[in-house]
C-alpha cells in the first residue's frame, strides 16, 4: 500500500514558505507522493474558512515542489477541469512532467461549487462534458506527434506540440468523484480512480462497479491505480468521535487511524491520500510525523 499527504496550499497559510516545506518533509518521512487542491476563487464555503487568506495555485505549487524533492510523486487532489484551458494545461503539465523526471499525476474532478461556476461564467450543466472533453484534448496533444481534434469547443489540426510528457503513452489521469457519472468516467477514461468523502464500504461496492465497466468497454482493469484521498481530523471533536463509521479518519487516535485505513486497504485502495485538516503548521507537521513514524510502517 502507498500513501500520499496533502501539502496546505488551500488552508490560508500567510507565510508560503511554510507552506512548501512540507513538500521535502513529506519525501524524508517516506510518503510516497504529495498532493494540493484547486481553487480559484474564495468564495462559497472556501470563504467562509479563509476569507481573504491565501489559497495558492495547485500547479504552481507543484512546480516548486518539483525543484525541492526528487522522489515523491505530485499530484492534484483534484484539479477541477472545466475551470482550465485543455491546451494551456497539457503545455503546462507536459512541462512539469519533465522538470520533475516524469512524477506528475492529474487527479480530475467535474468541480461542485455553484459560486465559483457562476464567477467564471461557466455554466455547470456543461461541465461533464467539458470534463470529458478536456481529457480528450490533453491525450490527444501529450500523445500524437501530429495533434488533431475538432469539435464545437476547440478545433485544431496540422500542428506541433511540445514538450511531450516524461511519462508515456501520457500524464496518467485518476478521476475524482463517486457520482454515476464519475463511476462511468473513470471506468472508460481513467487511469485510476480517486474518490474523496466515501466509506471503505461505499469504495469497495463502486469499485466493482468500475471494473465491470471497464471491462465491458475492453479495457484492461489490471492497469487502473486505485486511490483515494480520505480526510484526517487534525483535533478531537463531533465528527471525528464518528470517523470509523464515515469517510474521515481520527489522527489523534493512532489506534483507531490505523484501522480506518486497514479498512480501506481491504476495500481496494492501493494509494491512500491522507488530507490533514488545519491550517496549523505546527499540528500538520506532528501529524505528518506521527502517521509516518508509527502508523504507515503497518501496512507497508
């Protein structure tokens, strides 16, 4: 079993050099890979944990995080496609992919937030489609030496792109969400599956269900990565004294994350990502420590 760790470039940390330190903290615990998050607004519920706080940019982030560890992989947990240009991403991506030896994963998502729809003026009846869509644009640029794509959205052909991606065939794309059309998007497009906020019990019933899926579409299940991002409580409270039963996880109760996550790994997940919920640097680096230190050596 491999395990990831959120690095805090959505919990309104003033100082960002605090923030970006536990990129090579993550490395020297033996995390196997680091994670952000994708915003572009604070509005909705962002605002009402940050205000005006700082949310920094996911990509940029990991560009950093790219020149100040070697090992880790970097990934999006998720970044919320139809927000992004296809094009400039892949460009952007492909980048990345070279400057850091071939260690970017794009976890995707269709996004949730109304507000922040609203503000881009993007309207969320389409964004499945353009989901499916942008996916469909990046393989096509990562890919072929000669990129061709029309449709009503975007319309090129007879050019070149550059650079391509360290990783071939591309940049593997594990798709978030847990919805029927999430189930059916990461079974005929994914390269693994990345849900967030579901149970062991909810994960290993659609898990199933991906697979069949799949596997109907022709598609070779043994090749798909199975993931997930599961919340930590950074303090005891109400929600946390119900984390066994749900889809979040108790970090000040080793005994009880230990067997969260043994309940995952029996449900299928293959490479855990652990979200540490505060923006207090102090209490993400114990927690780092304590769940590399004491927990994670259980399930290697």
């Amino acid at each position: 079993m491999q395990f990831g760790v959120t690095v805090p470039n959505n919990w309104g940390i003033e100082d960002v050099n605090e923030a970006l330190a536990f990129g090579p903290l993550a490395e020297a615990l033996g995390y196997d890979s680091v994670w952000v998050m994708d915003h572009l607004f604070n509005n909705g519920y962002i605002r009402e944990r940050l205000d005006d706080k700082p949310y920094y940019h996911p990509l940029a982030t990991l560009t950093y995080l790219s020149a100040t560890t070697s090992r880790v992989l970097l990934g999006t947990s998720v970044l919320v496609l139809p927000y992004h240009n296809p094009v400039e991403l892949a460009k952007y991506t492909a980048t990345l992919d070279q400057m850091s030896g071939g260690r970017v994963t794009l976890g995707i998502g269709v996004g949730a937030m109304t507000e922040e729809f609203e503000a881009l003026g993007i309207p969320m009846s389409e964004r499945a489609s353009l989901t499916n869509e942008c996916i469909r644009v990046m393989r096509e640029l990562w890919s072929n030496p000669a990129p061709s794509y029309h449709s009503r959205r975007w319309n090129f052909d007879d050019l070149r792109f550059s650079p391509k991606p360290v990783q071939q065939p591309h940049i593997p794309i594990w798709v978030g969400g847990a919805s029927p059309g999430a189930i059916r998007r990461a079974a005929r497009m994914g390269d693994g599956w990345h849900p967030s906020g579901v149970s062991p019990e909810e994960y290993a019933s659609r898990k199933a269900e991906i697979a069949e899926l799949a596997q109907a579409a022709g598609r070779n299940v043994d090749n798909m990565v199975w993931s997930a991002r599961v919340e930590v409580e950074a303090t005891p409270g109400p929600s946390s004294e119900r984390a066994a039963s749900r889809s979040r996880i108790p970090g000040h109760d080793l005994e009880q994350t230990a067997l969260s996550i043994a309940a995952y790994r029996d449900a299928g997940v293959e490479h855990l990502v652990l979200a540490l919920n505060t923006g207090d640097v102090n209490r993400i680096r114990e927690l780092m420590e304590s769940l590399a230190n004491e927990t994670i050596p259980q399930f290697r």
